[in-house]
C-alpha cells in the first residue's frame, strides 16, 4: 500500500503534465505579450505624469492591474487549455484545428493593440499622431476622468501655450 500511493500521484501528475506540456509555449507568448504591455503602460504613465503633473496619476506600477493581470493570464490559458482539449478530443477528425494556437494569438493581437495603444498616446511622434486616428487614446483612462474632461484640460493648456 505505502508503494502504490506514490505511484498513483506520480502518474496523475503524469497525466496532468502531459495535458498541460503542450500548451505552455502559447501560455509563455501570452505572458509575453502581457509584460510588454505592462512596461508600455508604465511608460504612458511615466509620459503623463511629466505632461500633466497635477495629474492624479503618479507614473508607478499598481499591484491591483497586476492582479488582473495574472487573473486574466489565468482565464486565457484555461481557454487555450480548453481549445486544446476540443481539437483533440472533439474535433480531431478534421486533422487538428490548433485551436490553442488560435486563442493564443487572438489574446497576444488584442495585447498587441493595447500596447499600441500605450506607445501612440500622449506621444508627440508623428507615427504615434497616425496611429491615433485608429486606436483610442489611453489617458483619459490613466487620468481616471472622462474623455471630455481630458479635452477640456488639453484646450487649456493650448490655450496657455499660444499665450506666451
């Protein structure tokens, strides 16, 4: 009996392992993404701070967004983990969908926006004035006030600025 316990827990581990080995290069690349977005972020609020130092931000990193973060690291790996487990166990007829391949890279494209997102906003380039007639601007969001508020502050400060 003291033998078979641990062999019964090595083989479930076994099993478990074999199930998750698979799916961690899309898991690593989500993660991936994921840091890349979170260095942007602090970037824009590093840039915002500067730009507006009255501003209630205060260009750190919070630990409530990195809560989120690995809330939502943990749900896409589930659905990759479950797209996984429908392409080989449900749809493996079709000779393999790569479902988690896909979930994967939706997650990272929509990460990709976001740090696009991060990189255009409150920046002076020109790419980032191009890019932002596409994506949204983030830092009425970084502000925490709403967009109108956030035009109303930026007409001021041009206002100042022509005056001198």
């Amino acid at each position: 009996m003291n033998t078979t316990l641990p062999r019964l827990i090595a083989a479930f581990l076994g099993v478990i392992w074999a199930y998750l080995e698979p799916t961690i290069p899309y898991a690593v690349l989500c993660v991936f993404a994921v840091l890349i977005d979170c260095l942007t972020a602090w970037r824009l609020n590093r840039r915002i701070k500067q730009k507006y130092p009255k501003a209630k931000t205060d260009g750190k990193l919070k630990s409530a967004r990195m809560t989120k973060m690995i809330s939502d690291l943990a749900i896409v790996w589930l659905c990759i983990l479950l797209a996984t487990g429908v392409d080989e166990n449900l749809l493996g007829h079709f000779g393999g969908l790569h479902l988690g391949q896909y979930v994967a890279a939706i997650f990272v494209l929509c990460t990709a926006v976001s740090i696009l997102e991060n990189e255009s906003s409150c920046n002076g380039s020109a790419w980032a004035r191009a890019v932002q007639k596409i994506v949204t601007s983030k830092v009425s969001r970084h502000l925490d006030i709403d967009e109108e508020e956030l035009k109303e502050i930026i007409h001021q400060d041009s206002k100042k600025k022509s005056k001198k």
